[in-house]
C-alpha cells in the first residue's frame, strides 16, 4: 500500500515541469518575436544640410569711353562720260591762254558767256585794229599779270534783279579743263569781289559737258 504513492509523486513532479516549460514556451512565443522585429529603430541626429555658399559679389565694371569715330568723306569718283559728254562738278582748275596760267573757276549752267576777272582795262589800236590791255591781279595769284588781246567784239549785259546794263569788251581766249579745250569768247569783268576770278558758260559747256554740282575738281 505504501509503493504507489512515489510513482503518484513523481508523476505530479513530472505534469509540474511539462507545465512550467510549456509556459516558459509562450513567453518566447513567435507573435512576440514578430512585435520586436517590427519596432522602428531610433533613428540617430538628422543628417544637417550643408549650407550654400554666400553668392561670389559681383565685378564692378567700369564705363570705357567709346573713342569719337571722325566720318571719313567719301572718294570722289573719277571723271565720267555721258553720251560722250565729260561730266564736271560745280567747281574746277582751268587753264587760260594766254598767259598759261591755271586758274579756280566756277561753273555756272546759268551764265551765257564766259568771263573773267580784269581791272585796268583799256581799248586801244594796234595796226588798224582794235585791241585790249587788261590787268589780272586777283588774289589767288602771286603778281598781278597784264595782257593784250585783240577785241572780239563788245557785249550788253544786265544781271539779274538789276536794271543797270554794263558794257563789256570780248576778247578770244583759250580755255582748257580736264580733256576738253576750246577757244571761246571771254569777257573781261570787274570780279574782285568774287570767291573765283573765272566763271565758265554755256558757250564753253555746249556740246562738251554735263555738270554735277554735288561734285567739284573732278574733271581730268
């Protein structure tokens, strides 16, 4: 009767330690696991942005003076022919014979004749025929010259906006600009006053030339 009790014993201590280990078990119990394998970590100090460079100042730029650019005058363009006409400008050098001497002389489409600048003039005869003494002592020459021509004829001209009428002596003279040279009357004026002692006409242009006024000193 006393044996059973041992076996009865240790089968209780047997169904104690299968109860202890069997709790001991769910304490470890996979659901648990999963819940501590899924908490987020504590991350550690924010990463710090870098912070940009100041921006680089900027260069002063100092003003440059652009240099005045002086405007080059144009070339004038060599002498041409229209319909085989010389083309000349509203100024040219001519040069009269006698005395061979070349002279500043404006071109004047509007003029009949052809004149020059003369003072001291004096008629005279010479073997029975007229002639002419006549002095040219303007300022563009380095002495005063005296010539003697035959007289061609005389001349009434009137100018304009004036009714005074002035008598004029012609004589023939030679006159030669650029290519072109023709003997032609000239009268003899009174032109100290004027900027150029010779004033070419249409008796010397006709036929010959077609005048530019845009341009001077251009025949050749």
């Amino acid at each position: 009767m006393k044996q059973p009790f041992p076996k009865l014993k240790i089968a209780r201590l047997q169904t104690a330690t299968m109860l202890i280990l069997w709790l001991s078990a769910c304490t470890t119990s996979p659901i648990e696991q999963q819940v501590e394998s899924t908490h987020c970590p504590i991350p550690s100090k924010s990463p710090t942005c870098p912070t940009p460079n100041k921006p680089a100042a900027c260069p002063t730029l100092q003003e440059k003076t652009c240099p005045s650019i002086k405007p080059r005058r144009c070339p004038v363009s060599p002498a041409a022919k229209i319909a085989d006409k010389l083309v000349i400008g509203a100024i040219e050098k001519v040069n009269i014979a006698p005395p061979g001497q070349v002279f500043m002389a404006r071109i004047d489409t509007g003029a009949a004749g052809t004149s020059i600048h003369a003072s001291n003039i004096t008629a005279f005869e010479r073997d029975g025929r007229n002639w002419v003494r006549f002095q040219i002592d303007h300022p563009s020459l380095e002495a005063a010259l005296v010539i003697e021509r035959p007289l061609a004829r005389t001349v009434r001209i009137k100018q304009a906006g004036s009714e005074i009428v002035e008598r004029r002596l012609v004589v023939k003279m030679t006159i030669t600009l650029g290519s072109m040279s023709e003997q032609v009357d000239v009268s003899l004026s009174e032109r100290a006053t004027m900027t150029y002692p010779v004033l070419i006409g249409r008796n010397f242009l006709r036929n010959l030339a077609i005048v530019d006024v845009s341009q001077r000193l251009i025949a050749q």
